[in-house]
C-alpha cells in the first residue's frame, strides 16, 4: 500500500511524457512525408491524462489520509509513550519520595530510640549514682553516730571514772573530817555512871562553813536522860571544829551542813 503510494504519481508523469514525445516524433515524421501541415489534437493523450490524474488523486487520496492517520496514530503513540514515561518517572519519584520518607522516618525512629536509650542509661547511672551517694552518706552518718556513741562512752566512762575517784576522794576526806569531829567530841565526852551497854542516842548536829556548832538535837533518846544529856554537852563543849573552814564547800554541804552523831558507852559513832 505503501509502495503504490508512492510510485503511481510518477509512473503517470513518466508515461504522458512518453506519450508526448511519441507525439513529437510522429507529427515529425509526417511533416517530412506531406507539404502541408496538419493540426493534430491527441485528445485520447488528454483523456489519458485526465484518466491518469484522475486517478492519481483518487489513489492518493486514500494513500494521504492513510499518512495522517499514520501520523495521528504515531503522535498517539508518542503522546501514549510520553504518558508513560512520565507515569514511571512520577512512580520513580514517588517511590523515590517514599523511600525517602521511609528512611527518614527509621532515621528519626532509631535517633529517639537512641535518645530514649540514653535517657534511660542516663536516669540508672543518676538512680545508680544517688543510690551510691545515699549509701556513702548512710555509712558516714553512721560512723559518726558509731564515732560519736564511742566518745560519748568514753566521756561517760572517763567522768564515772572521775566521779568514782572524786567519790572516793570524797569519801576519804570525809570519813577524815569524821574521824576528827568524833575524837573532838568523845575528847569532851563524860559517860554517865547510869551509862550501860545497849544504850544508843543519836545527836543532830548543825554546822556552818566555819566549823561552829550552832544547834545540838536530841533525835533518839537512848532511853537515860543522863546519858543523853552527857552526849549533848560533849558536842556543845568542843563549840567550833576549826578544820572544818579549809574544807572543799561541795563537801561541807553534801556531809557536814547537818551531821548526826551516834553515842553508845562503849564507842562514839557517826
């Protein structure tokens, strides 16, 4: 179909020039053979000719129409191509575009993942270091308490000492003044003839820094009023224990402010 197309306007040219010059050569001939010339007219060359183009454009008709369909179907297909390929490069991009997305999400999921992660770790190294920090400080906080128990033991323990010794002292210097006030007294002291064994009276004596008897009590009779009597003046004859204004006040107060003494015939007692 192709091929018709384009060979049958050609091939129509080629033979009305052919049938032209066949004309030339035959009118040429005869106006050797006769005098006169003759006007000619090859009308069935035009027919021909008409014929011929006629035809021609009935068959290139067909054969144009069938070009720009060819073309019509051609721009289709380069307009369908053309569709196409930017279908796929937009699929391309989108899928390009998702990928994208898709990394940038497991990119930012792995950052927080990482972040989340590290806040932990930082929040039990925080727990871990205030764990050790509260223990640290638990164990200082007890050996203070353990340090400070241990000094106060000890200052207990160092004044109990020192109590002990000063009791003692105390006690030395004390049953000391007795011993004196007792010999003062039994010094001045005259049993009574009616003085018998058993008999016990006991004396109140109040004292001031001095030494100075300032009262004399009767605060048990022994039953003889004699004997009583004798006890009594004994404490009132010695009047002042001199030895008693070099003595420590604390000692004075807690022993000899107010001291009782006890008479039997057979012994002075405090």
């Amino acid at each position: 179909m192709k091929w018709r197309s384009s060979y049958t306007l050609p091939t129509a040219v080629s033979v009305s020039m052919h049938l032209a010059l066949l004309l030339v050569i035959t009118v040429g001939w005869e106006s050797t053979a006769t005098v006169e010339p003759r006007v000619f007219k090859p009308k069935f060359v035009e027919a021909k000719l008409v014929e011929l183009k006629a035809q021609t454009k009935e068959e290139t008709a067909p054969a144009q129409n069938k070009v720009i369909d060819l073309t019509k179907k051609r721009e289709l297909e380069r307009q369908q191509a053309e569709a196409e390929r930017k279908a796929r490069e937009q699929a391309a991009r989108k899928r390009k575009q998702e990928q994208e997305r898709k990394a940038k999400a497991e990119a930012e999921r792995k950052r927080k993942q990482k972040e989340e992660a590290e806040r932990k770790r930082q929040q039990e190294l925080e727990a871990k270091r205030r764990a050790e920090e509260a223990a640290k400080q638990k164990a200082e906080q007890e050996r203070r308490e353990r340090l400070e128990r241990q000094r106060l033991e000890e200052e207990k323990r160092k004044a109990e000492e020192a109590a002990r010794q000063q009791a003692e002292v105390a006690a030395a210097q004390t049953q000391s003044y007795v011993n004196m006030i007792a010999a003062r007294v039994e010094q001045n002291w005259s049993r009574p003839p009616s003085a018998r064994r058993g008999m016990t009276a006991t004396l109140l004596i109040q004292l001031v820094p001095t030494g100075q008897v300032v009262n004399v009590t009767v605060i048990k009779s022994s039953g003889n009023a004699a004997f009583d009597r004798s006890a009594e003046q004994a404490v009132r004859r010695v009047d002042r224990f001199a030895e008693l204004q070099n003595m420590p006040p604390k000692l004075f107060e807690q022993n000899f402010r107010q001291l009782k003494l006890e008479f039997k015939p057979e012994d002075l007692r405090l």
